[in-house]
C-alpha cells in the first residue's frame, strides 16, 4: 500500500468538537423503529448504511466523497471515505466552469436537449456491440452548486452567497452541502428502487446530500453520514411526499401527476438561483422551463417544502432554507468533502449498470429491507460478466452487482397495480444490475465502460444519441464563464490504483474487459458551440480534447487522494475547434 503523507490538522475547535464526538458515541447504541415495529425509513444515509434506518431509495444516485492522505481512521483509509465500513466511492466524469464574475456562483442557467435512445430495445449478447439506452450508460446526468450549510463538514459557520466560505489549503472553511440537480432516464421503473420514473420520460430532481462528520472524518455520525434532501422537479412545486432525511418515504420516491415529465428530444432551459422563500428569507430554487412542450416545473430547497439540515449529535432534523455558498466559481470555491472539485458543473454518473442473461442468488429476507420486500437477485449471469467476478479478491465482493431485476419485472410486490402514478410500473427493458450493494461497478465490466456510448447528436441502431447543452450562463445579462476544466475521480474506485504507491495503478481507461472511458466533445464554438458526451470525436467541426486525456493526471500528491484532473483553460465552447 501506498506511503501516508503527513497533513496539517486545525485544533482550534478541538473541544468542541471532543463534545460533538462524546455526543454521537452516545446516540450510536440507540435504534429508531415505526410504532409496528418495523425499522423506519428515510434517508439518513444516501448509501444505504445507516443502523437506525431503512433507507427510503436504495439506489440512490449520492456524492462522492473524497478522502486524505495519511489520515486513518474508521471512515478514511486509504485515502478513500469508508461509510459503516464500506467503500461507496462511485464514478462521474465532470465538466466544470469557472468565473470570477458576481454571481457566477449563485446564479446559473443551462440550456440543453435531452437525447434519444435507439428504437430497438436493449440487448444482451456481444459487449460493445449491444443496442444500448441511456439508461444502462448512465443513471443521473446532473448539473451541480456548493450549498451553504453549518451542519455540514466541516461543521463550521457559512454565511449564504459568500466566497470568504471558500476552504483553504488544508481543506477548513464553511459548512458546505452539495447540490445534484438530476435528470434520471427512461426504461428501468420505479424510480424507488431502481432509476427511472417510466419506460418513456425523462424526469428530473432537486437533490442535497450534507456530510456529517468532523474534521477528516475523525468522528461521522454513523446512523447519519451522508443525509439527502430530495424531492422531483413538480408542476406545482409541491413535493411528492416529505423530502428531508428524517422524515422521506415511499411517496418522496414516487412520481405523480404533477412530476415533471420530459419527452426525449425536448429542448430545456435550466435556472439554479437563489429566490425568495415563503416566510422570509431565501432558497435554492431550480426551475425548467420544456421550451418544447411549453410546460414548467419548480423546486425550492426551502422550510417551507419540508427540506432539513441534519444535526451531527443526533440525527434530528432542522427546518432549513438551503442557499448557494459561494457568490463566483472560482477554483477555490469548491465543496471540501466531495470528490469532484467543483461549484458549477456538467456530470454524468456513470458505473450503474450491468446487462445479464439471466440472474441467480435471490435476495434473503435481511436484504429484502432495503427495497421494502420488493424481490430482486444478486447475481448477474452473461456476458459482461468476467470469469473473476465470482473470484474471492473480487473487488465488488459479496452482493456483486445487485440490484438485479429481470426483464418484464412490474415490481408489483411494491406497487401492486393501480398504484403507481395511478397505473403499474412499466415492465423494465432489459435483465440488468444496478451496481449499488458495493457502491458502483467497481470492476468496470458493465455498459459505461464499453464503446457503447453516443457517437453523435443523433442515436444509431444500437448507441442512443447525446446530450446537447450550450455552456452556461450566469446572471440577468447571461454572461458567460470565463475557464472550465474536466476531472474525474474515477480512480478512487481503482483497485489498482489504491494499492499504487506511485499512482502508475491510476489508469484511464480502468482495468476493465470494454477498455473504454466516456468522454466530453464539443460540436461548433461561441454562440453556437455545444457540449456532447460519450464517443463522439472526428469531424468537421468537433473537438474530443484528446478523448480520456482530457482528464489530465492523478493529483494525490497535490490534493492529498486520487482525482484525475485535466489543466484549467479557457471556457470550451470559446475556443476553436480542432481543424479550424
């Protein structure tokens, strides 16, 4: 294993934070239960993990955390964050903008069309040569915002809209939460336990995850570690049921008829700013506007709505308005416990689905909780699958690539029919995993990381077509942002990579059977420029940044864990593109 580097630590808050430590110890042997009983549900821990909690959606699209370097302790090792002793680092590729200009951090609008899949159903016979649907590529396509939150790690004051929150070089600074606004794809139903809200749809989510623990994760809350706040984008900006961690339910993971609903190809318009909140004070509110459709949908991240920030001692919930953190997007002006490095970005999670023939090994009792006694396997049989995957020093370990469901699964054991959306779960497309029992596709054989991605706007008869986003803009005037850079932190989830001690385990592409990696393209520049994502490089009039390197190198010795990270340059849709 790799040599601990020595880092700073910050003891000015030692005693109060010996009292917060005193204070969870204390609550830790204590177990929440409905009055039947049963275990209660929510979302204390977007992972899945917590002991005092059934979580409200097991496949749960969470941030990334980060790690340090020469800091061990029961939640970081490694340099990886380790949550109830399991590792849920996953994969997202990442675009982020910067700018100096005020507001750049606060307000932002992006503008994009949503892309198509194939006509033909998925299918499961010859990896990287499959008819492939978003769906099995990536599970959350989402744009990002640091939030403003003293409840959150570091745990420290955070004045709304401010860039004196920015941490320094040893990773302090304000109480920072991260926002995840979520689009999920159509084909694999019900949302609760699996990724999409129908077969036909794309649907989307104002989504928080806090962190609560202390400085380096000394001390994390191991019934609350990764809270979520959640709730669809709606029509009428109601929440489908409550949306804060202590409180979330089925309902919360439910569409209904106020949920957004958005046809592939329809062209968005995407405001992330901070509004006025119904009884005083301001909220995170995200708006899209179906320029295509003409219908609109809101959330506001507001007391008003339900949504609550969590208190470390105890798990307990907090009427908050949630609010930007920072007022530019300068480099600095990151959220210091994640992964990613960013304020404003463009994300794709990827590493959440494997196709199967078939599956085996269905789920115990014990494990049925955590898809409220909706059945599903863990076992993925075919031919995506290695011969090493039932290997003991398997990555993935035990539970592999579970979720699993069949092909034709209604999941009427959670809704019986007429009860979802006042109709049935439409019948998933495809036989598949979901790869979150382990924390993502670790050994890197499932869709994402073959050469079945988009290689163009428009889908093929077996890769579906890309995204199209314009570069955003901030503010009344729609200025733009001056840099960007891309990064992915991929290489936390690399076995190899983890036991290198010189990062030369650290590979792009990952160990993998499809020896491919996803990547950012841009299609025209200035007013016209937009940005794809997948395999998309040659061209006219298309520039790949030299595919996967434009993730740059390994920064462990520079950011204390594994991220690749390319060089900040100038705003990609600026620029000219390759052969001009």
């Amino acid at each position: 294993m790799r040599r601990a580097t020595p880092r700073r630590r910050v003891t000015a808050t030692l005693a109060g934070l010996l009292l917060v430590v005193a204070a969870i110890v204390a609550f830790s042997g204590s177990a929440a239960a409905t009055s039947s009983g049963a275990p209660a549900r929510g979302a204390l821990d977007c992972n899945g993990w917590s002991k005092i909690q059934q979580t409200a959606k097991p496949s749960g699209a969470c941030t990334d955390v980060r790690g340090f370097t020469g800091v061990k302790n029961p939640n970081n090792w490694d340099a990886r964050f380790y949550d109830n002793g399991h590792y849920i680092g996953h994969d997202e590729p990442d675009l982020t903008f910067l700018s100096h200009k005020p507001g750049s951090g606060n307000d932002v609008t992006w503008s994009e069309t949503l892309p198509h899949d194939p006509i033909a159903v998925p299918t499961v016979g010859t990896p990287g040569s499959d008819v492939t649907h978003w769906f099995e590529l990536s599970i959350a396509p989402w744009f990002s915002m640091a939030l403003c939150n003293e409840r959150s790690y570091p745990l420290n004051p955070c004045a709304p809209n401010s860039d004196s929150n920015a941490p320094t070089d040893s990773f302090t600074g304000a109480g920072s939460s991260f926002l995840e606004v979520q689009f999920y794809p159509p084909g694999y139903a019900p949302f609760f336990d699996s990724i999409s809200c129908d077969n036909t749809h794309w649907c989307a989510s104002l989504h928080i995850n806090d962190l609560e623990c202390t400085f380096n994760f000394d001390s994390c809350n191991p019934q609350c570690e990764e809270p979520t706040n959640f709730a669809f984008i709606q029509k009428n900006g109601v929440p489908t049921g409550p949306p804060a961690p202590q409180d979330a339910n089925l309902a919360t993971d439910t569409p209904n008829s106020q949920t957004l609903l958005m046809n592939p190809g329809d062209k968005l318009r995407v405001h992330i700013f901070d509004a006025p909140a119904p009884g005083g004070g301001h909220a995170l509110e995200v708006q899209i506007d179906d320029l295509t459709t003409h219908q609109t949908g809101f959330m506001q991240a507001s007391a008003h709505n339900g949504y609550k920030a969590t208190r470390i001692v105890d798990c307990s919930g907090v009427a908050f308005n949630y609010e930007p953190e920072y007022n530019t997007a300068q480099k600095q002006n990151i959220v210091p416990w994640a992964a990613l490095q960013t304020d404003i970005s463009t994300e794709y999670e990827i590493g959440h689905f494997t196709p199967c023939s078939s599956l085996s090994d269905p789920a115990t009792d014990g494990l049925l909780g955590f898809t409220a006694g909706d059945p599903f396997w863990l076992t993925c049989n075919g031919p995506y699958e290695n011969e090493s995957d039932s290997a003991s020093d398997n990555p993935e370990g035990f539970g592999g690539d579970a979720f699993c469901y069949p092909q034709g699964d209604t999941h009427s054991t959670l809704y019986p029919p007429g009860t979802y959306n006042g109709g049935s779960v439409p019948p998933n497309q495809v036989t598949g995993c979901l790869d979150f029992l382990t924390g993502g596709d670790i050994d890197f054989d499932g869709t994402s990381y073959w050469a079945d991605w988009p290689t163009g706007v428009n889908p093929t008869n077996k890769t579906p077509g890309s995204f199209l986003q314009s570069a955003p803009a901030t503010g009344k005037n729609g200025q733009g942002y001056e840099q960007s850079f891309f990064q992915t932190d991929v290489a936390l989830s690399e076995e190899t990579c983890a036991e290198s001690e010189d990062t030369s385990g650290c590979t792009l592409p990952p160990n993998g059977p499809g020896n491919f990696y996803p990547y950012f393209s841009t299609l025209g520049h200035g007013p016209s420029c937009q940005i794809l994502f997948g395999n998309v490089s040659g061209g006219f009039l298309v520039n790949d940044y030299g595919k996967e390197a434009q993730y740059g190198t390994d920064l462990r010795d520079e950011i204390g864990y594994d991220e690749f990270e390319g060089p900040v340059m100038p705003n990609v849709c600026t620029g000219t593109p390759a052969g001009q």
